[in-house]
C-alpha cells in the first residue's frame, strides 16, 4: 500500500514530495507493520533510498529491542527505568521484552554483535555514557547489520527497481568499523 503526498511547493524546478510505504510483514504468527517515508525525485522519477532510512525502521527497533531485553531480563532495571533509558514508552520496552515489537530483522545469530551490545549497555548501566561514543558504537551495528544483507528485502520493497543482486552497496560500501 502507498500514499503519495505532495507537499505543494517547489524549489527550484524540482518538486519535492514524500511518499509513505506500508509492508505488512508476517513471522511467527505475528505481523509486523513498517512505515517507510521516502522522497521521489520528480525530475528522473527515481525513488531516492538512502540505506540510514530503511535502518530506522528495520535495525533501529531491533536493537532497541535488544538492549531493552538486555536491561530489563539480565541487569534487573524496571521496565519504566529502561523507557526512561532508550526514551520510549514502559509498554515499547514491554513488547521489546515479549519479542511483539522491535523484531522485524533477526539478528540474534550474529555474533560479531553480541560485544557491541555489551559494550553499549556496559555504557548505559555504568554510568559512562557519552552521546558521541554512544552512536558510534550503534553505526558501528547498523554497519554490521546491513553487512548481512538482512536490509535488502526492505530496499527492494521500498522500491521494487533495486535489484537486490546488483545493488551491493551494504555489502562493499567502505563503511566505518570503529
């Protein structure tokens, strides 16, 4: 299902405008609902899909959902203490906790991030967080994520021209590690 919206205005000769996209996901007797937002360049046609946008909306949520089942099952903070914490509601981190939310991508057999979560919530729980180290070590992830391919289905579903065995670019792009 897509819904365009042209926001009326124009800069320049080309017409900016955002479309939303709704792919209803089913896994595990459950359906997941992702909402993608994205721009149209009108002068080509060409969808503009920026990987970061399909992440918010995929890789985002899960490790969130990751650090909150973290916090909550093995650190024994109160379900509102890591609302407070990631900056969502008690009941986000209540179905991040029941695995209902925030599990779109399945990233629990990857081992390279099983560090990464630590150290961010080593971050968290210590006391030692600083904003800039934070989000280093949660692109560092991300990195990671799309590195599996895991992000393509949602690219090509965002915009059916991607060619999923051309594209590549998660894959090989020089993305930072550390």
């Amino acid at each position: 299902m897509c819904h365009d919206g042209f926001l009326g205005r124009k800069e320049g000769f080309l017409e900016v405008s955002f479309s939303l996209v709704r792919h209803d996901i089913r896994h595990n007797n459950m359906t997941y609902v992702i909402l993608i937002y994205f721009s149209q360049n009108r002068i080509s046609g060409e969808t503009l899909i920026v990987p970061c946008e399909i992440a918010v909306k995929s890789v985002v949520p899960t490790v969130k959902a990751l650090i909150a089942k973290e916090l909550v099952e093995k650190r024994g903070l109160k379900q509102d203490e890591v609302a407070e914490i990631l900056g969502i509601s008690q009941s986000a981190v209540s179905k991040y906790t029941r695995k209902v939310r925030g599990y779109v991508i399945k990233v629990d057999d990857i081992e390279e991030l099983e560090p990464i979560i630590e150290k961010m919530i080593a971050l968290i729980v210590n006391g030692t967080y600083q904003r800039a180290e934070f989000l280093k070590i949660f692109c560092q992830m991300c990195t990671i994520i799309r590195r599996t391919s895991l992000m393509c289905q949602f690219c090509q579903k965002t915009d059916p021209k991607i060619k999923i065995e051309e594209c590549g670019f998660c894959l090989t792009s020089n993305l930072p590690q550390k």
